[in-house]
C-alpha cells in the first residue's frame, strides 16, 4: 500500500489530463515540431528497408517504445528467433512488463480458436462461414509457403471447392450436434466417401465416421434452416463429393488435409485445441499478446499458428465497441511479408475505426507483391494494402523497384537546371577570336527526391555513430515544418 504511493506518477496524470485516448496525443516526434500522433499511428505504418537498414534498431524501436508508453494493447507476430528478448526489454523500459503475455510452447497460454469463435457466434448460420473464413486464410498462407496456390489461373475453381468442402464439413458437425474441432474434422473428412459405390455400400456405412455423423444428424430434431442445410450436406457428401474426378477431389483433400494435419499435431494441437486462458480480445484492457513461434525458428507450425491467432486478433477488433472500449491496440509484423493475408486489405480500411494501429516491417515491395498472388493481381492488392497504411517509413535499400516506388509516392516537382557550354578556338594560332559560350536554364519534371537517394541513407552501427536515416512519406499531407510531403529523419538505435 505505501509502496504504491511511491510509484511514480507524474506521466499517468499529464496523460489525463491531455485525455488518455486523445486522437491528437503526440507518441513521438520525428524531427522538432513533427509529430506521429494517436491518430496517425491508427492510419498504419510501413516501414521499408534492405537487410541491415535499420529497421527493427531505428524507427521499430522507436515506434514500438512510444506505443508501449502511451498504454496500447497489442499483438506481436514474430519471425526471428530474438524478437521476444527484444520485446521484453521494450515492455521492461517503459513500465509494460506486467501486461506482457507470451504465447508460445514453453508457456502457459492456450487457445483454443474453434471453441472461442463457437462461444461468440453462436450456433447460427455466421459460425460455419466465419470458421470457412478461418480455414481459409491459414490455407491461403500454408499453401503459399508450399509454393502452391496463389495466383494459379485455376485458383478461383479451387478456392471454391476447398471451401466448400469445409463449409459442408463444418454444418454436418453443426447439426450432427457434434464439437468442431480438428480432430473430428479430420476424421471427416478422411471417411467421407471417394466414390458412388462406396457411398451405397454397406461396408462404408458401418465404419465410415461420416456416415455416422450423417445418420446423428438425420435422427436429431432441427430448425427450418437446419433442415434445408442438412439436405444440401446430405447431397453434398452422397453424391457430389463422391462424384468429382479423381484428380479434383484428391488436390482438394490432400491440401485440406495436410494443413488440418498440421493443426492435428505436437505443438499446434496444445495451443489451440485444449483449453483457453488467453484471447486476443485482452489486447483491447492493454495487454501486449507475443507469438512466442517464430516462422525462422518453427517454419510452418509458427506461419500457421501466428496466422490463427493474428485473425482471430483482427475479428475480435473488429467486433468491439469502441465506445466502452477505446484503448488503442497495435498489429506488429516485423518481417511482414509472411504474415501478410488477402484479409488485411479489408481489415486495414476498418483500422482506424476499430483503433488498431498496423505496423508492418518488411524489405521491400516486392516481398509484399509475391505473398499476395502472381503478377499484376498480387501487385494490386499489396497497392491496395499500402494505400491503407498512411505513414511510410523508408531506410537504405537497393532494391530499385522498392526505391522507385518511394520516389513516385513523394513525387515530380518542377525543377531548373543550369545548362551552359562554351567554345574555345581549336587553332593553336590565336588569330584573336573571342571564345563562345551560351548558358541558361531547363526545366523538366523530375522526382523530388531521387531513387538513389535511399540508397545513401545511413544504416546504424558503429560506423555510423548508431544513427539510422530514413524519409517519412504520408498520404496526402505536407509536414508542417517543410511544407513537403516528405521528412528527413534519424534515428537513434537503441
Ligand atoms: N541496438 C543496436 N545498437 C547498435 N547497432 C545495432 C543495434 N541493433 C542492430 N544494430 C546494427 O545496426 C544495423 C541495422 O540493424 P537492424 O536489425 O535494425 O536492421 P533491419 O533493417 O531490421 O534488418 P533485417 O531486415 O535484417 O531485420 C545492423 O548492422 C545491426 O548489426
Ligand atoms: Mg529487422
């Protein structure tokens, strides 16, 4: 009790009285003058750099530190193994280490994601589309790991049938009266049958698991709605399904399968599929929620359990009332280009409403274009996604399409050039010639700041006294300070 008035308190009251959650609250400055505020911080970051620019050491840190000190909740998603060190030390400088939960194989935390999206959703229509929705997206991330999917001309009929098999996977459990979870669904969908024969005879019926299911589902009492679902589930598993070609079921099953799998298994199976002592809804009361399973380190274990719990993340966000609830939260993905799924261009338009502030850390542009699809459509949503994310963040890089990106979004002013010449007598005779010279100016539209400009920007490091270059472009805004649409800044490592 004593100790408790010893704790300092100076910042907490100043924070009050500027009103904790003020949109105009200033979290940093990047140069006297220039701030990033509450407000801009929840229009989203992008912070671009090569290897080694400075990144994570320069405007991550400084960004993450500020955040933590304002009091936001938050998820971390992360890639390299030291990332948790890192955090720790973020939380323990600026007061934060009681809000800090670690989710990951050596701790305590679980969560078990079907069981939390049944709790909320209820039994009605909205879950089986919001669990289809779920699946999805982890398929969408497992397959583009495994150089699959993404892109193929065909990819749209796949989606399709992959979806709908789960979306008849998870009604049949529904009204089977049964839990969802993975390993009812494996069983499922590994018993259902492959052909129409099978699906008439006798030996399937009495050990198929799917067939039992359909039988529970046909002997219990169902609402209107469940009775019209139950007959399109029947359909489905006795004649469409067993209907496909071969080849079609077998590239829809075994791509199902090998996620569910995955899920089904060692590490993912205890996080997500036991109990619940953590959800991403405690990230809006300010706890600071850490993937303790980085992709480097867990490979696709990590990619697939950081993917659930960041859309779980983003759903639950999204669901709550900002009013009664309006602590800001950030989405931290340092190396993002993994984490990135066709979900966030939608989710990054509600942002701002929903008070999430998005950083994403990645290397370069075309990272982000390759993880959303091949050639122009993977190009397109990225564009979208960035158009989302309002202060860009660039340090040293050498990518040339990532620079001539930077320069485009800073873009073309007027500017004049000196020309002159002159010519001199070429004889060696001086036959008393004046020599000619003409001069004046050009004037052509060039980029403001030029691509090779990013690549001179200082990394940190030693050598470089720890100073960190960068230039801040934001959407539509001049600083105030310049008049420009771009800042000039170092940062500190630290
Ligand atoms: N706290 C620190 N103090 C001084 N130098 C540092 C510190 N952290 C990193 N460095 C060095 O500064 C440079 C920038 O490192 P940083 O990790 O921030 O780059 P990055 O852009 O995040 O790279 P990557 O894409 O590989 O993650 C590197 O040379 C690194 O060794
Ligand atoms: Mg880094």
């Amino acid at each position: 009790m004593l100790l408790s008035l010893f704790k300092p308190r100076a910042k907490r009251v100043s924070v009050t009285r500027l009103g904790q959650w003020d949109l105009d609250r200033p979290l940093l400055e990047w140069t006297r003058g220039e701030v990033w505020s509450v407000r801009d911080a929840l229009e989203g970051a992008l912070i671009v750099g090569a290897t080694g620019s400075g990144k994570t050491s320069g405007s991550g840190a400084a960004m993450s530190r500020a955040m933590l000190e304002a009091g936001f909740g938050g998820l971390v998603l992360t890639a390299k193994a030291d990332e948790r060190a890192l955090w720790q030390r973020y939380c323990a400088e600026t007061g934060r280490s009681s809000d800090l939960l670690i989710f990951g194989p050596d701790h305590e935390l679980r969560f078990n994601f079907l069981d939390d999206e049944r709790t909320r959703g209820g039994a009605g229509a909205g879950l089986t589309e919001n669990i289809v929705a779920l699946f999805s997206i982890v398929l969408e991330v497992a397959e583009r790991r495994s150089g699959g999917g993404g892109g193929r001309e065909d990819d749209g009929y796949w989606r399709r049938a992959l979806r709908q098999l789960l979306r008849n996977l998870v009604d049949l459990l529904i009204i089977a009266g049964r839990p969802i979870s993975v390993p009812e669904l494996y069983r499922l969908v590994v018993t259902a049958p492959v052909s129409l024969e099978q699906a008439t005879s006798d030996d399937w019926k009495a050990e198929s698991f799917c067939f039992k299911c359909l039988r529970e589902a046909d002997a219990r009492a169902k609402s209107a709605s469940q009775e019209r679902d139950f007959e399109l589930v029947a359909d489905y598993f006795l004649l469409e399904f067993p209907g496909l070609s071969e080849k079609t079921r077998s590239v829809v099953v075994s791509t199902l399968t090998s996620t569910i799998d995955v899920l089904n298994r060692g590490v993912l199976r205890e996080l997500f599929s036991t109990s619940t002592n953590v959800t991403p809804d405690q990230t809006a009361d300010g706890r600071i929620i850490l993937l303790d399973l980085p992709v480097k380190e867990y490979a696709e274990v990590g990619l697939i359990a950081q993917t659930i719990f960041k859309y779980a993340f983003q759903r639950a966000i999204e669901r709550r009332d900002v009013t009664a609830s309006p602590r800001p939260v950030f989405l931290w993905a340092d190396e993002a280009q993994h984490f990135i799924t066709s979900y966030d261009q939608g989710f990054q338009t509600t942002c701002r409403s929903a008070r999430v502030a998005t950083v994403l850390l990645t290397q370069n542009t075309p990272n982000v274009y390759a993880a959303l699809g091949d050639g122009e459509t993977g190009k397109s949503r990225a564009d979208s996604l960035f158009g989302n994310l309002n202060t860009k963040i660039f340090h040293a890089n050498g990518d040339h399409v990532t620079n001539e990106w930077a320069s485009q979004l800073i873009g073309r002013t007027r500017q004049l050039f000196a020309s002159g010449n002159s010519s001199h007598p070429t004889s060696l005779i001086d036959w008393g010639d004046a020599p000619q010279s003409s001069g004046g100016f050009s004037e052509a539209y060039e980029f403001e700041v030029q691509p090779s400009v990013f690549t001179r920007l200082r990394t940190g490091g030693p050598g470089n006294g720890g100073n960190v270059d960068a230039i801040i472009v934001r959407n539509g805004r001049v600083f105030p300070t310049t008049g420009k649409t771009w800042l000039r800044t170092t940062f500190r490592q630290g």
